[in-house]
C-alpha cells in the first residue's frame, strides 16, 4: 500500500489585519486560493511508525522535530481504539521554508485527508476541518484546498467569489521571511484593519479580479519588506513587467505573486524574472482549486 495526497501551495489575494487582540491573535479577513503547484504527503504500510522528508527543500526541515504533519497523524489516529498500525509518511516538500505559502498547513490538511483514507476510518470532513483548524490559523482554510474567505483567526470560512482559474507566476527571492518577525514589526507600524471589502458573487476573468483586488491589501506587505529587503525587490521587478495585472506579497512572506491574463502571459513572466534572476524560486501557476492529487 502507498498512497498519495497533493498539498497546493496556499496564496492570499488579499489580507486584511487587524491589531493585535486581547487573546493574542491579530483578526484577520482573507481571500485564500490555492496553486495547482505544491508538496506531496505519502503513506505505506510498515515495520514501524516512521516519518522522512525528501525534495529540494528538505534540507529546511528536521524530520524528527515537531512537524504539523506528523501532529495530524497523531491527532487523527489518536481516535482509533486499540493498536494503532505502523505506518510510514513521506513528506516531498516542492514549496520554499516559511514562504507565506501555509506549506506546513497545507501538507497537514494533505495528511489528514490521506491517513483517514488509507486507514479507511469513518472520520467525516467536518470533524477533520476541526482538527485542522486547531493545528493553526491557515489549517481550515487549507484542508478545504479551495478558494475561501477567511476571518477571525482564520478559522471562520466563507465561499469566495465564483472565479475561472486565474494565471500566475509565483516568485521567492530564496530567504525566509519568519511569521512571527513580520507580525511584530506589523505592530510596531500600528496599520492595517480586518476589513472585508464588498466582494461581488462573482469575477468573470483574471483582469477584472486584479482590477478589484488591486484596491484591497496586504497589511504584511510593508513590514515584510522592512525586514527582508529582497521582498521589496521581487515586488518591483515584477510590477514594471508588461504581463504583470496585479503584484503582492502572499501572506507574510517571503513569496509574491503575479496575477496575467493568461498562460502565455504568466509563462513568459516566469521565463524573464528567471533568466534575470536564476537563484529565485519561480513558477508558473494557476490559481483556485482544489486540485486533484
């Protein structure tokens, strides 16, 4: 037995935060789609329990450290009464470390859905996305792995404007861009607000999304860019590309992205900021979801 799961990188149009709240989280309201690039979370039978990581971005991780991956194995398999059976995951992480991707809680939501399905135990999504949910404050969003809107702490979802697949060119200047770091520089600059804009039922191609999202935010844009001047670059080089409708930071960093108007705008996009920079993480992509494994 081994079976697989896709873990889609997760890309935020939009972010909107609020200050800091008496329980120590930020508010928040999102739109959050997915790519059709990402990581892969596999499971086989075996001797023993075990849990390894392989791909270009390996070297990033401790497979022995805590891992969102293995904490959602063990929350779920925790529900089965008596021997739990050995199982080994393998964890091919394809997305940049602390890339403002919610990699480690994408290749969680992977995991949950893959462990319920080869173990084949009668766990239904609802009581999933929960677990999910307490894993992190992308986990909800990223176990449904399609687009949502997401507010509070990111936990309370919303269905996102009907949207075709929009094209993209995802870019990572290739250093880490730590959450915590972002947010606290977040505060210190005492911005932003978690407001939801007036989105409308529906967009009917990538220019008229970029035309509305360009009036929406990061408000981790800015303090990522204090922090990691490389952020500040990538956004520049590809807001003065001709093919670029729409550039931003996703999440809190370090990754951007380039919304165009089609695959052969996105495509030839990705080939230029290549060459110009060939040591940056660049892909061609598309955005909505879900996406098949």
């Amino acid at each position: 037995m081994k079976l697989s799961a896709f873990a889609p990188a997760k890309i935020n149009l939009f972010l909107h935060v609020g200050p800091l709240a008496e329980d120590g989280y930020h508010p928040l309201c999102s739109l959050m789609t997915f790519a059709d690039v990402g990581d892969t979370v596999s499971i086989a039978a075996a001797d023993h329990p075990g849990f390894e990581i392989d791909g270009p971005f390996a070297a990033g991780l401790d497979p022995d450290a805590d891992n969102l991956v293995t904490r959602a194995a063990r929350a779920l398999m925790s529900r089965i009464r008596g021997p739990q059976p050995p199982t080994r995951l393998l964890l091919t992480k394809m997305l940049p470390i602390a890339a403002g991707l919610g990699g480690g809680s994408s290749d969680a939501g992977a995991a949950l859905r893959l462990v319920r399905n080869a173990l084949q135990m009668t766990v239904s999504d609802e009581e999933l996305l929960a677990i999910a949910a307490e894993l992190g404050a992308d986990g909800a969003a990223c176990f449904t792995a399609r687009p949502m809107i997401a507010e509070g702490r990111g936990e309370v979802l919303s269905p996102a404007p009907d949207t075709p697949p929009l094209d993209a060119v995802l870019v990572n200047p290739g250093v880490p861009c730590p959450t915590g770091a972002v947010y606290r520089a977040y505060d210190s600059l005492g911005i932003g607000a978690a407001d939801r804009p007036p989105l409308p039922d529906r967009f009917e191609d990538a220019e008229e999304a970029a035309g509305f999202f360009s009036y929406c935010r990061n408000d981790l844009e800015a303090p990522a860019a204090s922090l990691v001047p490389q952020v500040g670059e990538t956004l520049e080089l590809l807001r003065g590309e001709p093919e670029t409708l729409l550039a931003r930071l996703s999440g809190s960093g370090a990754t951007c992205f380039a919304l165009c108007a089609s695959h052969i705008e996105a495509e030839g996009l990705a080939q230029r900021v290549a060459e110009l920079r060939p040591e940056w993480w660049v892909k061609c992509c598309r955005l909505g979801g879900p996406w098949p494994d």
